[in-house]
C-alpha cells in the first residue's frame, strides 16, 4: 500500500524542498501586504493547503511553482485586505502595523531584476519600513497588491493582472497611484547612520528624562501612535506635538521605572525596544526627517511582540 505524500515528507514529494524554499518569499509578500506577521503566516499556510489540494499530475505541469505560490498567496491576501477595514473598525485604540526584528531577512525578493525601470523600485529594506507600511494603510487593497508585486518583488504588470483580476493598463494605474500616497513627503531620506544618532539621542534623553532634550530632538509637530490593542494600557488616541510627546514620555518613563531601553533594528530601520527584566515589553519605531523625530509608533500589544521573544 502506497502512503501518500505529505507536507514536510521529502522522499514522497522530491519537489517538496524547491516549493519549500518560496517560504520567505511568500511571508514577505503577505506580511507588506497584510502588516501582520500572524495573518502572513496564514496566509502562507492556506497557499500551501491549496498547491497539496492539487493533484501530482497539477502540480507536475506547473512550470514556475514559485510564481504560482506568490500568485495565490496575494489573491488571498486581497481576499483579507477586503474585510480587514471591518476588522481594524473593531480594534480597540490605535492600530500600527507588526513591527519585525532586523530588515531585508523578512523577504527573499527577486534580486538583480535589470528588467524594471530604477525609478519604479523600492529596496526590500524600505518596504519593511514602519513609514511605508503605514502608507501602505492609505492605499485600496488592489493599489497596494499591485504596487507591492511589482514594484517590490517585481512581477510584470501582465503577471500582477492575473492577481488583481484587472487588464495590464489598469493595474499600472493603480502602481501609479500608489506611488504618489508615497511620494507625499520631498525631503531627503537621512542614512542609517544619522538616523542612528537622533534614536541613540533620544534614547539617553528619555532615559535621563531631559525634557529640554526631548523637544531638541522631536519635530515641533511630531506624532506619537500607540497600539495597545486594548489588552495593555496605550495612548487612545495619537499625541501631536514636540513639547507635549516629551512631557508624555517622561511622565510615562518616570511610572514605568526599573524599565530599560536598548537600540535595535526595527523593520529594517534604528528603534528601540523597552524590556521589563527579560520580557519586552515595548517596540518603538521611528521616522526621522531633518535631523528630527517626525514620528514614533509604539507597539505595545503583547500578540504583536511574539516575533520578539527571542531576541
């Protein structure tokens, strides 16, 4: 008696370790897509429920498993990015997108593509970044489906039609719109380096609970957000301005003693995170324009910190 094969069990499916090595591929599509690393790995787990639901025989005439798998998981994820409006409506304060650990690791892109204009691409780095994926927030699901594929992992506008269920010409429409939500600010984007330097500032400031220093280093209209997803105490609301975020974060740092702050790589960018003796407690992202803070995501929702429990 034959047994069949099963997900995992290589000596029945030889194949099994090419179309397992679309993983990161498949998590860094649906986690731009989706902002959550949970939903992203559903997603990836209901694309692989769909490739065994084939036959060998399917599966034996697809040319390009790879291209298949990334096809379905972002037609699932169109599929959720249609109800999630529903559901961030539910969420209790402010959401923020799931921050990650470290950078580019978070997806295994299509590296070297000369095929695509310069102008139309964006680092896998970037795309990962807090900015971004809340621009990304701003855009329709088909916008930001057809955006991502092609400017990010650069699939042809013919191959991104075939997720969206629109002509070529439309959905480079939609690639253009979302390019200009992310075009919004002109200011140069400062380096790693110098953004680097004002989080390391602003940590021993926080730390000292300077508030001269603090309003030196936040834009004079900077914006706080933070998501506590109603499970632990968090800003209901965002907090607008230099003066009042520092009066805030001292007041907050001054009840929350015995608390540390460690710098970080926070989506492919400088942050910090606060620990609680060994527990993290505490993601904080930063966007930095000008030599200043012009933006803090605090994440303090514990499901959204399971990522970094080893870390």
């Amino acid at each position: 008696m034959t047994t069949p094969a099963q997900p995992g069990d290589v000596s029945h499916d030889p194949s099994l370790q090419v179309v397992m090595s679309e993983r990161s591929q498949l998590i860094g599509v649906a986690y731009r897509l989706l902002g959550s690393v949970a939903d992203a790995e559903d997603v990836v787990q209901e694309t692989y429920a769909r490739w065994y639901a084939q036959t060998p025989e399917q599966r034996e005439a697809i040319e390009k498993p790879g291209a298949w798998l990334t096809k379905v998981a972002s037609r699932i994820c169109l599929d959720v990015l249609g109800s999630a409006r529903v559901r961030r409506e539910a969420y209790v304060g402010e959401w923020v997108p799931e921050p990650v650990p470290g950078g580019a690791e978070w997806a295994n892109g299509r590296w070297g593509d000369t095929s695509v204009d310069p102008a139309d691409r964006v680092t896998l780095d970037e795309s990962i970044s807090m900015a971004f994926l809340v621009v990304l927030e701003s855009m329709t699901p088909a916008e930001r489906v057809s955006f991502i594929l092609h400017d990010v992992f650069h699939y042809s506008f013919d191959e991104v039609a075939e997720v969206v269920g629109r002509s070529p010409a439309a959905c480079r429409q939609l690639a253009s719109r979302a390019r200009r939500h992310l075009a919004s600010s002109d200011a140069p984007a400062p380096s790693i380096a110098e953004r680097a330097e004002v989080v390391r500032d602003f940590k021993d400031a926080w730390a000292a609970q300077d508030i001269e220093a603090l309003v030196a280093l936040l834009d004079p209209d900077a914006v706080t957000v933070a998501d506590g997803g109603g499970v632990v105490q968090a800003l209901p609301a965002p907090v607008v301005g230099g003066e009042e975020i520092a009066r805030r974060l001292v007041s907050f740092q001054t009840i929350a003693s015995g608390r540390t702050l460690h710098e970080v790589v926070v989506n492919g960018q400088p942050g910090l995170v606060m620990r609680d003796e060994d527990v993290i407690v505490t993601v904080l992202a930063f966007d930095v324009q000008g030599g200043r803070i012009t933006r803090i995501w605090a994440v303090r929702n514990p499901e959204k910190l399971r990522s970094w429990a080893t870390t």
